[in-house]
C-alpha cells in the first residue's frame, strides 16, 4: 500500500514538472480538440476569382489589390476599401463601359471606400495611378 502511495505521488510530483504520468493523455487530447473548431473558424475560402458575384470587396494592402482578381455579375459592385496608410486610388484602364476612378491620384486614404457598378460584361483592367505595378481585373459576366 505504502509503495502504491508512493507511486502516485511521485508521479503528481513529476506530473508538475514534465508531462507525463497517464493523466497528461486527457489534458493533451482536450487541448488539441479545443483548438480544432478554432482552427477550422479562422480557414476562409481562397478569395480569388471565383463565381461570378453580385457584390465583390477589394482590400489595398501591401501597395497591391487584394484579390487583383475578381468576378461579378453584369451589374454587381466592386467596392474598394483602402486598409493601410499609403495613399491609394481606382483608376480604370481598358475594357468596356464607362471610364471611373476613385478620384485624384493616391487620394483614397486609409479606411476610404471606392464603389463602382459595372453594367457591361468584359473584362475591366484597373490600376492603381501612383502605383503602377498596382493593378487588378473586374470580369464582369
Ligand atoms: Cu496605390
């Protein structure tokens, strides 16, 4: 009975310097199970070009359009959202409709949004006019 004894509290006392000791199989296995549904809530599906949309959000980060690639339907909304503190803007290139832009040169700032609506199927190059490597496509379907 004494050595039973002793074995349990040496394995308690081991058990809260190292892990070990059997008990430790529950408290890893609970851990792991409750980082799970985390894990899985913070998995978003890739943004790129996908099904054609009514309504499509653009991020500028990182001095690039993010995703530089989008889709919507003949008359759906790209709506532009500048997150980050170099100034930014929407200015349209080649492709069918109506010429747009956000306004003058890098004058959309951080937290500014940009909407436009796009009523004839193509596809609509854009850039960004005092970033030139910063560009994107609207396909409009
Ligand atoms: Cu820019």
């Amino acid at each position: 009975m004494k050595k039973i004894l002793l074995l349990i509290f040496a394995c308690l006392a081991l058990g809260l310097v190292a892990t070990g000791c059997g008990g430790d199989d529950e408290a890893d296995s609970g851990g792991s199970s409750a980082d799970q549904p985390a894990e899985t809530a913070a998995e978003e599906p890739s943004a790129d070009a996908g099904p054609a949309k009514d309504a499509v959000e653009v991020s500028m980060e990182g001095i690039a359009f993010e995703p530089s690639e989008v889709t919507v339907k003949t008359g759906g909304t790209v709506t532009w959202t500048n997150n980050e503190s170099v100034g930014h803007d929407v200015t349209k290139g080649d492709g069918p409709g109506p010429d747009f832009s956000s306004g003058d040169p890098g004058a959309m700032a951080e937290g500014d949004t940009f909407e436009q609506t796009f009523d004839m199927a193509g596809e609509i190059a854009y850039v960004c006019t005092v970033h030139p490597n910063m560009t994107g496509t609207v396909t409009v379907e």
